[in-house]
C-alpha cells in the first residue's frame, strides 16, 4: 500500500514494498529546551538550521511541532511552516495535540502533508479526522484511547481498526491512514516492544496499511539507548513497519543498512549513496 505525501516540489511515497522513510523528529520541543526558546524568541534562523541539518542527514519527511506553553501556537505553527518550507523541499509532517494548531498548520502547508496525529478517542477523531478530510491530508493513526495505550497488542489492534473503521466511513482513503502501534520503554516492560511488533504484525495482516515507528520510547533509561534503537528500528522494519519518526542523524546508517539487507534497495544504491555523501572527510 502507498501513502503518498508531497511538499510543493517533491513527492514522498511511505510503501509498505519499499525503503523506511525517515521522518526528522527534531522540530519539537519536548526536551529541547534550546528549541523551546528559540520557538518563544521567534528566533526562526534556528529552527532552519534544524530543518536543513535534518534534510542533508537525508530525512525524507520533517515533523514539526512548536508546541512551548505562553505562546500562540496557531500563528506560531502558521509561521514555522513557512520558513521551514521556504529552506527545504521534503514535506512536512504536521504534529500537536492542539487541533487549531494542526488545521493552521495543514492550511499554511504547499502540497500534502504528514498529521501527526489521531487517536481512538471519540473527542480526537471528531476534532482531526475532519480536517484530514478537508484538506486531503495522509495522517498517523496512534493506538490508544480513552483508556490508554493498551497492554497488548490485540487492544492496540482493536483501536487501530477503530480508527480505520471511522476514518474509511467519512471517505477518507484507507492507503491514506498510517499506523502507529506505539511503544513504552522496556526498562519498564520487558515485554514492551514485543507488544509493539506483534501490533504491527495483526494490523498489517488485517488491512495492509503503512505502520509508522517512534524509536526513541523504547530505549528511556536504559544504558546505550543509541543501541536499542537501532535493534528496534531494524527489528521493526522486519515486521512491517514503513517509517519513523525518528534522529534520522544517528540512525541514518541503521535504517539504510536494515533497507539494503531486507532487499528494499536496488544494487545497494542508497546504501552506498547515504555513505558516499556521508563519509569521513580527510583533513
């Protein structure tokens, strides 16, 4: 199945038959205090350079939330969406819980972006799913609802299919919906990214949709979280998941070596283009 997403110049396909798509997470505050400052300083050169830095390590997709408390997130989302557009090219993937700040964001978007997100909770379906709708959007469906996330992975589907079930009814195209079987730390749960994959595995097999990952969950106080990562991401690619909304500078490397060694990439050219570009320069 195909989600197809476009900024003004470029068109991005998330293929459950193709390479992962790399979503830059980094335009997001939550634990960047820097960038936290920089949104409520409008200092806008910096989340820029962000957005460059990201596209040059080779995100195919950027996620930006400007979610900081005491500012106008509806105007500030309007406004990040423009200068991050204006320098790079890749689309956008619209991120907040403030549903005025992601239709804001939709609206001031040139092409057909990323939301990020839904829920199975009746007042977010209700507050996003017609916007997704409107504007034609592709958008990441979380499994978790009025009750939380689930333990297990049947809860999890059991939301998913609620979410599709609901979206598909309001003629929003059912290749438009990504999935998103979340994850919680393992330091907690030992079980917890076991829960996540056989999530991915029942939801692809029921309807086939592209699965989006958020690697950095699983690995919260744990020793060598770059490590778990990597194993994560690889080990969910394996099971069906598409993209990831993820440091696409550290795990880079990992997700286009996982692509080349499941046969996701012709003759190795991506793997051998990321390294060419990416190689150490001599002094």
């Amino acid at each position: 199945m195909k989600t197809t997403l476009s900024s003004e110049t470029q068109t991005v396909t998330i293929d459950t038959e193709g390479p992962m798509i790399m979503i830059g997470e980094k335009i997001n505050p939550t634990g960047r205090k820097r960038l936290a400052a920089a949104i409520k300083d409008g200092d806008y050169d910096y989340i820029v350079n962000l957005a460059v830095r990201q596209v040059e390590a080779g995100a195919d997709v950027l996620d930006v939330n400007v979610g900081v408390p005491g500012i106008d997130e509806v105007k500030t989302m309007e406004e990040v969406v423009g200068v991050v557009t204006d320098a790079v090219e890749v689309p956008l993937c619209i991120d907040s819980p403030n549903h005025a700040a992601v239709a804001a964001g939709v609206a001031a978007c040139k092409g057909r972006p990323l939301v990020n997100s839904v829920n199975g909770e009746e007042v977010s379906m209700q507050a996003v799913l017609p916007v997704v709708k409107e504007y034609d959007t592709a958008v990441i469906g979380l499994t978790l609802d009025e009750d939380g996330i689930p333990e297990t992975a049947e809860g999890r589907f059991t939301v998913a299919a609620k979410i599709i079930e609901r979206a598909t009814s309001m003629g929003i195209p059912l290749e438009s919906i990504v999935i998103d079987p979340l994850v919680l730390t393992v330091g907690a749960d030992s079980n917890a990214s076991r829960v996540t994959l056989d999530t991915i595995a029942l939801v692809t097999k029921e309807y086939g949709v592209n699965i989006n990952l958020g690697a950095s969950n699983v690995s919260f106080g744990l020793p060598d979280r770059h490590t778990l990562n990597q194993a994560f991401l690889a080990l969910g690619m394996g099971v069906g998941a598409s993209c990831a909304i993820t440091d696409v500078v550290k795990l880079a490397p990992t997700i286009r070596g996982a692509d080349l060694l499941r046969g996701r990439d012709q003759h190795g050219m991506r793997y051998i283009k990321y390294f060419r570009k990416h190689a150490p320069k001599d002094d």
